[in-house]
C-alpha cells in the first residue's frame, strides 16, 4: 500500500515535470512547476526530512510561484510568439 | 499587479494570519520540531507573498515599506552574530546562555522528556534572529521584483474576475 503511494508521488513529479515543459501557456507552466515543488516537498517528507520538505514548500511552491507570476505579468505584453505555433 | 476579486481577497484575509502564525511557530520551535529559522522565515515571507498577491502592489507599498525590511535584516544579522561573539570568552559561538537561568537558559531534568522551549539557550536567540533576517530577506527580493516589473502602476483599477 505505502510502495503503491510512493509511486504515485514519484508519477505526479515526473508528470508535473514533463507538463511544464509541455504547456505552450507559460501560467500553466508556472502553475505545474508549483505541483512538482509540493509532490517534492511530499517526497521528501516520506524520505523522513521534514527539514527540506518545510523549506522546499514555502520557497519552491510559495515564493519562486509568486516571484514566477509577477515577472509573468511584467513580460506578459511583450510575449511574441511565431506563427503557426499556439 | 491589480488587486484580486473580492472572495479571493476574503479569504487571504482569513487564512494568510494561520500562515502566520505557523510559521512564527516553526522559528520559535525551531531547537524543539523540524524546521527553524531559514524554513519559518521562508513561510512568514510566503505570507508576504500571500498579501501582495491577493491585495496588488500599491496596498502593499502602503502597508509596508522596503527600508523597514532592510532594517530587519541588518538587524537579523548583527544579532546572530553578536550572539556568536558573545561567547568568545569560551569559544566563538559558545552556548553561554544555557543552564543560566532567565528566558532562554532553563535546566531539563534527566531522562527522556519532550523538552522544554525555554532550555536552549543561545540556539533559540539564533532562529530567531535567522527568521528576522530571513522574512526581511526574501519579503524584499519579492518587493524589489513587484517593483522593478511595475514601475508606474495605474490606480483605482480591480479586475472583474481571477488572475487573466
């Protein structure tokens, strides 16, 4: 039971992981990367560091997710994309 | 950065003060239960993060001021490393506080116990001047960042829904 959940987390990195670099909407992007930080934070936790887990859920799903959004929102006018690409 | 609907806002304005306090709570405890200064300050400067956030950045700038957290880090920093010097008598960084009476020098009896959260003696005074640097710290970089991206923002706008 407890493998099966370790797996799971382990699955929700690499799938969080792997839709950040997968969505063309870089909100969306910013949004999974805060996923990935709260599966690690939950990962470390089972790994018996709750240490890591505590900085690792307020600075990489808290801060970095803030800090991410507001530099969005500066650049967000001036985002160009090519055509043929959406 | 505009300010967010009005159920957002509500409910940072409800929840952000648990933030808060558990995060003071992880300074405090820090010689006690995982976490301490870094990891507590990281969840109080999350707060800040919260509020600038959920009420946009002139409300902000109005409640607090980037110079105070300045202040709060150099003083963060002089503290921790005062409280270092002080016990050069011994060594650097010696525990001269503990099993000195007062606020942070009580005795623990022997044997296994939960321990107590006034017997530490300088470690205590070191989280908590790491979690005065660190909230100063990392609120600034956010505030710094807010205002480098916005440099003049217009007034008086809310936005009708979420974020986009």
């Amino acid at each position: 039971m407890i493998e099966i959940l370790h797996l799971s987390i382990l699955a929700t990195i690499l799938i969080s992981g792997f839709l950040a670099l997968w969505f063309r909407n870089l909100l969306s992007s910013v949004i999974s990367l805060s996923v990935l930080s709260l599966f690690v934070s939950l990962e470390f936790f089972y790994m018996q560091a709750p240490d890591v887990a505590i900085a690792e859920a307020g600075i990489g799903a808290g801060l970095s997710t803030a800090i991410y959004i507001v530099a969005l929102r500066a650049v967000g006018k001036k985002q160009f994309r090519k055509e043929g690409e959406h | 950065m505009n300010p967010l609907s009005v159920v957002a806002r509500t409910v940072c304005n409800l929840f952000a003060w648990f933030l808060a306090i558990f995060g003071i709570y992880v300074i405090v405890h820090g010689h006690l239960t995982p976490g301490g200064g870094f990891q507590g300050g990281a969840v109080v400067a999350t707060f800040m993060a919260f509020l600038l956030v959920a009420h946009g950045g002139e409300k902000m700038q109005s409640w607090v001021r980037k110079d105070r957290f300045t202040l709060m880090e150099c003083f963060g920093l002089t503290l921790f490393i005062s409280a270092g010097l002080l016990g050069m008598s011994k060594t650097f960084f010696f525990n001269f506080l503990a099993k000195a009476g007062g606020v942070f020098g009580g005795v623990l009896p022997i044997g296994p116990n939960a321990g107590a959260l006034n017997t530490s003696g300088t470690i205590a005074l070191m989280n908590l001047s790491v979690g005065i640097e660190v909230v100063g710290g990392l609120s600034m970089i956010l505030l710094y960042m807010f205002s480098a991206a916005h440099p003049q923002e217009p007034m008086g706008r809310e936005e009708s829904g979420h974020d986009r």
